[in-house]
C-alpha cells in the first residue's frame, strides 16, 4: 500500500473513505448524523483536496486495542488512517514535488493556510471516527470558543498546524459518551492545569475503579455522574457539580468558566417529541454565541452578559465536533441535530440534568457565591437609584472567573485607576 494518496474532496469522495479504510457498509455511513455534519461544515469552508495518510499510529486507539481488541476473535487492524482536508487545489505529483524539494507549485506558507485539520479513521465497524481537529467557524463577534489549543501535525516531514479541540467518536465497546466527553474536556485542561490526558479506555477504567460492581468496564454502557467525577479527580482535578434544570444558571455558569478556558461536561436526558426518554446523554461545552440585546435574568430587571448566550457548541460524539445546541425560549431544553427513529432531525430535544466542571483545587470560590453578592449590590443600586433618582439603570453585569495573570493585565491597560491603588494592585500576590 502506498503510503499517502492525494484525491479532490466531494462529500461522496468521503463516504467512499470512511466506507473503504474502515470495511462499513456504504449504507451504514450515509445514515450517520456525521455525515451530514461534515457536509455541512466543508461546505462552510471551500475544500478542494485531501491527503489520505494509509498507516497511522493514534496512540488512544492504540489503548483501546491493547485493553480490548487484541484480545478479540476477528483480527483487528492495529494502523488507523488518517484524513487531512486543505482549501488549496493540488494532486499526487505536486504533493510528491513539494515532498521531495523538487520544483513545485504548491507553496509551503499557502498550504499551512489553507489546512482545515484532519480525521482520523479507526479500524472498526460503525464507530470508527477516531481523534479530529478541525478549525473552528469563524468568531465574527458573536461565536466564542474560548479554549481551542494548536496541533501541531507533521505530515511526511511537512510542519503543519491547527487551532482547534480534539474530538472523537464513542466507542460504545471501550467506552461511553461520558468518556469521549471528558476525553474532550481533558485536552483543554490539560493544557491549562498541566496534566496527563487519559485515552477514553483509561478514562472509563478510571471512572469504574470505585465501583466494581455497578456494571462490567467492557462492553460500557455508560457512567453515572458519580463515575464522571471520580474520572475527574484521578487526573487530580476537583469535579464541581452544578443542577442545570435552569437554562439561566446553565448560561450564567457556561459564560462564566469558559472565559477562564475551563470546559464543561453538560449530562442531559435526550427526549422525543411524545416525551419518551431515549437515555442519558453528555457532551462537552466547547464555546457560545452571543445575542445583541440586554439578556434578562429569570425575566427579572437582573441584567448579565451571559443572558444574552443563544446557543452553546458542543463536542456531541454521535454529531461532531463544534455542534450546534440552541434554547428553547419555552422551556429548559435543547434543541440537537439527533434524529428520531424515522431519520427526522429536531424531533428529539435534550433535556439539561446536570453540569460537571474540572477544576484546579485552588480554585475555590463557587461562581453562584458571587452571583448572588453581585443580585443583592445590583438592588442596593436600584434602592439609592429610586431613592436619588440618579439615572443609574439596566446595569449590565459581566461576571466571570479569570486568572491572577489576566486580573493584572486589564489593570495595567486601564486609566480609571488611581496611580497608588493601580500600583498596590499590580504588587499584590
């Protein structure tokens, strides 16, 4: 087998692919909800070509044959393959050129720009989307994910990168939707808290190492939000459970954490349109969009930034990555690109249960602590407005947690701060 082929990107072109490197059926694929996600997203974005790598060792599926499928009776291959997608045109004998420093038309700078990321594809029948990152749409002031990292790729010795989160898809044998969600959750902090990131099989034997008898490791079904926390702690970080029965306090506490890059993990029921629960479901918050009016706090004169949140993205393993989650003005629930049992999208929606956060331990003060300091000074302001009728009205609280470092900085760059507090400030521990 050659080792890498250079083929012009169509969305039947990448069927064929997951099709072929993966040996399921073409029926199969074309009714996975990331089909049509990916579709979706390289038409937002012109794509012209990918680079199929044909050998490609992926460390977490290398776990997750160790832990399983060497031990299995059908022979699993143990080599991944990898899809890298790019915006430039280019075929087999320019990439050879470039490759080989001969003379080509390809353009190292241009070829970096134009790289959207990659996916790897897992040797397995169904759910075979292993580790992707791929770039994240376009900010344009409203769409913030506050915490994407670069990759950093070495395609046959060529240096390329992306901004992005690691995303891949559950494999219900080696482990749960909660574990690809904490999986996801762990690339941020692991950067940011500084340690190791777990493959979802550790993750899952992490997760039940406390409960032997709650339910086998392999095949899992999936964890409690006990579990979760427990897969938490064993990276030592503290988990911090938050009730999300509120879509207030779910945008409040997503605003205020992923500001200081701190993913979260959102546990929701997924429902039908009839009310029937179809199971448990998470998936890991990866940013929001925000809206351009005064966001009201449950429908008071109570006015955060964080209110004016429309949507969240989501790392949802059976959708992709970077997925699209709206509020409903009605109710609590979410909407989802899930699809009901007759391949309809919008009919089930998810019901939010619970948030779980990681944190740093010496992150200590609860985010609901402050919010209620900052509701009883905003009716203490309301009072003296009334009172002297000053004009101080709608105040627009922007609530958030953030580091000593950053706390700094903003002081540094202000000039409505006195010189000798300025100072006892940019001193202070």
């Amino acid at each position: 087998m050659e080792p890498f082929s250079v083929i012009d990107y169509s969305i039947n072109t990448l069927e064929d692919l997951f099709s072929s490197k993966t040996e399921t059926p073409l029926h199969v694929i074309k009714k996975k909800l990331h089909i049509i996600y990916f579709e979706n997203y390289f038409k937002n974005f012109p794509t012209k070509t990918i680079v199929v790598e044909n050998e490609y060792i992926d460390k977490d599926y290398l776990e997750d044959y160790t832990s399983y499928y060497v031990k299995s009776f059908k022979q699993y291959n143990r080599f991944c393959c990898r899809l890298h997608f790019f915006t430039s045109e280019f075929n087999q004998t320019g990439f050879e050129d470039i490759l080989t420093n001969n003379d080509s038309s390809i353009d190292l700078e241009i070829l970096n720009k134009s790289y959207l990321g990659f996916i790897v594809l897992k040797p397995l029948p169904k759910t075979f989307i292993g580790r992707t990152c791929l770039k994240t749409y376009p900010g344009d002031n409203k769409r913030y994910f506050p915490f994407i990292r670069c990759y950093e790729i070495n395609l046959f010795g060529i240096n390329l990168s992306v901004d992005s989160i690691a995303f891949q898809e559950q494999d219900s044998v080696v482990a749960a939707c909660a574990s690809s969600a904490i999986w996801s959750a762990f690339q941020a902090t692991g950067l940011l808290f500084q340690h190791s990131i777990p493959s979802p099989v550790e993750i899952t034997k992490n997760a039940m190492q406390y409960f032997p008898y709650a339910n086998r490791h392999f095949p899992n079904k999936g964890l409690t939000a006990e579990q979760m926390a427990h897969a938490i702690r064993n990276v030592g970080l503290d988990p911090f459970l938050i009730n999300a029965n509120d879509k207030d306090i779910i945008k409040s506490t997503v605003y205020a954490y992923q500001k200081a890059k701190i993913p979260l993990v959102l546990g929701m029921n997924l429902i039908e349109a009839n009310g029937n629960s179809l199971g448990k479901h998470a998936v890991t918050i990866t940013g929001y969009s925000l809206g351009c009016n005064l966001g009201k706090f449950h429908k008071e004169d109570f006015f955060l930034k964080s209110s004016k949140i429309e949507k969240i993205y989501a790392h949802d393993d059976q959708i992709g990555p970077f997925a699209r989650m709206e509020f409903n003005a009605s109710d609590n629930l979410l909407t989802t690109s899930w699809s009901d049992a007759n391949g309809i999208i919008g009919n089930i929606k998810g019901q939010p249960e619970i948030l779980i956060i990681p944190l740093y331990n010496k992150i200590r003060i609860p985010f609901d602590v402050i919010l209620k300091i900052i509701y009883q000074l905003d009716e203490v302001i309301k009072i003296i407005d009334n009172h002297f009728k000053i004009g101080i009205s709608n105040i627009e609280w922007d609530i958030f947690l953030s580091s000593n470092i950053e706390l700094k900085s903003d002081i540094y760059v202000s000039n409505a701060i006195e010189k000798k507090e300025k100072l006892d400030i940019l001193g202070s521990n």
